[in-house]
C-alpha cells in the first residue's frame, strides 16, 4: 500500500507530469523505497508563453517555369527547400526545374503542417490560385 500512497503523492505533486502505473519502477533497499518514473510533460497551447520557443513548420506550393505545374511540401525551412527543388535534389521536382516559391502558410506542429500538406495535394488548380491570392500566403517573409 505504501506503492499506492507515494504514486498518489508523486502524481499530484507533479501534475503537468504524464505518469503512469506501468512507467514507475519500485526500487527497495531495506526499509527504504525508491521510485523512479519516466515522464513526459503535458503542453497545452496555453501553456505556451510569448517566450517560448517553438520550432515552425511550414506548408509550400511551388510552381514550374517549364509548364506552369504545382507542387505541395512541408518543410522547416521553405528557402532551403526550394533550393533543394531546383538543384534536382528530389526526384519528383527535379525534371521541371526551375521552380518557384508561389504560397508558404506557417503552422505550429508537424502533425499540423502533414495534414494541411496532405489536404493541399487534393486541391484543384483553381483553389491553388485561390490560396495564392490568400491572406494566410506569407511569401512576403520569404524574399
């Protein structure tokens, strides 16, 4: 019952802590016991403060000059990429080169930026151009 008692102690001591039964190890040495746990903190966005830092992740279009066509990535770095794209770096961009940058919108997660990519690779030509035109484009950061 001891286990259970500290555990209770442990976990509400250390709220923002994610623990769990399964990652506490019990340790006994005589009459003392020793728990070691691994944790992972909850963040929440409002956690986040104005001084945090945070890694960006950013959703791209880029366009061919060879035949006008579109194609959609994440990265962390849009400039960098691009460069990659006209270096023939990736194989699917490096026949239509050169390329340039026509739509960059930042978003605060991987997972985030994956699946705005995913749901951009679906879009039509004319939401493209539609998105382009966008207030959420921050190309302007990026020249």
């Amino acid at each position: 019952m001891i286990f259970l008692f500290l555990f209770k102690t442990y976990y509400s001591r250390f709220n923002n802590v994610s623990m769990s039964i399964s990652n506490l190890i019990q340790i006994s040495d005589y009459q003392s016991v020793i728990f070691f746990y691994e944790s992972r903190p909850v963040r929440r966005k409002s956690q986040l403060s104005a001084g945090t830092f945070f890694m960006a992740y950013y959703v791209y279009i880029i366009q061919s000059l060879s035949d006008n066509s579109f194609y959609k990535g994440f990265t962390e770095s849009p400039l960098q990429r691009l460069a990659q794209h006209n270096n023939k770096e990736s194989n699917f961009t490096s026949k239509k080169t050169p390329w340039k940058l026509v739509y960059v919108e930042e978003l605060v997660s991987e997972k985030e930026a994956l699946i705005r990519e995913k749901n951009l690779k679906k879009a039509m030509v004319e939401r493209i151009e539609s998105l382009i035109m966008h207030p959420k484009n921050i190309i302007n950061h990026f020249q």
